[in-house]
C-alpha cells in the first residue's frame, strides 16, 4: 500500500470516528434549538475556523472553478443538511439512517458515467454494498419492521444522491491545484449563502443564555470544529487521495460508530441482531474496498 493510500485511510477514519458520534451531540441540542439553527450555527463555526488554521485567500480561481465550488457549497453543506432533517421529520431515524448509507452506490455510479470510469468497479465492490446495507440494515431496525413512508424515505433517498454530487465535485475541486483548506472554506461560504433563504423562512432566533450554556456550547463547538471543519476538510483530501468511489465506502461505518456511541455515550444495550449488522457491515467495507484500483487524475506537474 502505498504512503497516500495510508494517508487517505487514516484521515476517512477520523472522519468517520467524528461523523459517527455528532448524534450525541445533535441529540443535546435538540433540546435547545431547531435543526435548522443547529446547522447553520457549526457551520458559522467552522468557516472562521479554516481561517485560522489557512489565513491565505484563495486566488486565482476561474468562473468555471467558482461554479463548481458553488455547485458544492450547495450540495454538500445545505441540501444534503436539510433533505435529511426534513426527511427525518416524515420517516423514522432508522429508515434515514439505512437510505442514507447508499450513497456510496450512487457515488459509484455517478463516477461511472460523469468521470470517464475514471474508478473501475467490481463484483468485490457489489457485493460489499449489499453486505454493509444488510449490516447497517440488521443495526437499524434491530429486528423490527420498517415502515415505509414514500415522501420521508424518497427525501433520504435524495439526500444520499447529493451527497454523491457532493464527492464527486470534491474531486473535480481536488484537480485545481489549491489548497485544500481554502477550497473547503470556500465551499463553506457558499453553502451558508445558500442557507439564507432557507433561514430567513423556517426562522433563526437561538437563545443567547442557551448558546453560551457550557453543555450547548461544547457540542456546538464538536460540530462547528470537529465534525464540520476538520472533517470536511480531511474528507477532501482523502476523496483526492483514495478517488471518490474508495472514499465512500467509508460511509457504511458511521452506523458502526454511532451504535458504540450509543453504548459508551447512553448506555444503551447492543442485540444480537446489531452485533451481526456490525460484523456484515464491516466485512461490506472490506470487501468493496478490493477491486481494481483508481486511476490517477491528478493534473500534470
């Protein structure tokens, strides 16, 4: 395995280790804010953040690289964000949680058709999907029925689609030759622009006393630091590392995380049925993982 390769694993860990636990986090906040101002308020976090960790502007960008930028700011930070809140508004938690995890699949397929097959795909990489969608499946229904909602689960279903647009802009973006922080910053403030309308609608009026409450303004700075700053970034750098197919995958464990967050966090019981989704949906992740490997599409020197 080569040195990038290790890199690219190690930063998706971490990325997923944040991503899975921020239920913890979201569920303190519930009880003090909206969802909407929860979203808007880590990414307001985050975009300074970037600025101290990269105080470089980003220059030299053509009006087709600010597009695409855009394109992402809007996918990544404010569609898939409010497709899924609003979904889970409509549907169950579990219902979300399973439909969202396919957006490796359409991120295989995007890539596919959009990139030249720029990621060759496998039997190996099929059939981890449908391991780690079993997995994830056994872990979220924990033996129960699901309940089919059609507008709630088509919203999830969407969700997970932008999510694909989202990895596969990244990677176009990874080919510009900037820095990688400057460019997530900018994908940043695109997506708070595109938030906006959406605030000035479903309202925005946090509580000063609420937002400087040490639990809320912890969890907010989790979000807003960790899993919206740091994560967006390492997830950028990883999908130009590993490609955007191999980045995905990675998806499928943050069920894993979140059920042992559960545990450790809440002290909730893990059944049978979870402990089996957990090993399915690990064993899914290795087994996508082997197939033929990405083509290179870093620009010339």
């Amino acid at each position: 395995m080569q040195h990038k390769d290790v890199t690219g694993h190690l930063l998706l860990v971490f990325t997923v280790l944040i991503w899975g636990s921020t239920f913890i986090s979201t569920k303190v906040l519930l009880a003090a804010f909206t969802p909407v101002e929860i979203l808007f308020t880590r990414f307001i976090i985050a975009l300074p953040a970037l600025w101290l960790v990269y105080p470089r502007p980003l220059r030299g960008t053509t009006l087709r690289q600010e597009s695409t930028m855009a394109a992402a700011g809007l996918c990544g930070i404010c569609l898939y964000y409010l497709l899924e809140n609003i979904a889970l508004t409509h549907t169950t938690a579990s219902n979300v949680g399973v439909i969202i995890s396919t957006s490796p699949f359409f991120t295989a397929l995007l890539s596919r058709l959009l990139m030249r097959g720029e990621e060759r795909l496998s039997i190996n990489f099929f059939a981890g999907f449908v391991l780690a969608i079993t997995g994830i499946s056994l872990m979220s229904f924990h033996g129960g029925e699901p309940r089919l909602n059609l507008t709630g689960d088509l919203l999830a279903l969407l969700a997970a689609f932008v999510w694909a647009c989202y990895s596969l802009l990244v990677k176009k973006i990874s080919t510009y030759g900037h820095h990688s922080i400057a460019s997530t910053r900018r994908i940043f403030a695109y997506g708070i622009l595109f938030m906006l309308p959406v605030i000035g609608t479903a309202g925005f009026s946090p509580s000063a006393e609420q937002l400087l409450r040490p639990l809320c303004l912890a969890n907010l700075l989790y979000l807003g630091l960790g899993a919206s700053a740091a994560c967006f970034a390492t997830w950028s750098i990883a999908v130009k590392l590993l490609g955007t197919v191999r980045a995905s995958i990675y998806i499928y464990l943050i069920p894993v995380i979140t059920v042992w967050g559960a545990v450790i966090f809440l002290r909730e019981q893990i059944t049978p049925a979870a402990g089996l989704g957990m090993a399915l949906t690990v064993a899914g992740v290795i087994l996508s993982g082997k197939g033929p490997r990405t083509r290179s599409t870093a620009p010339a020197a």
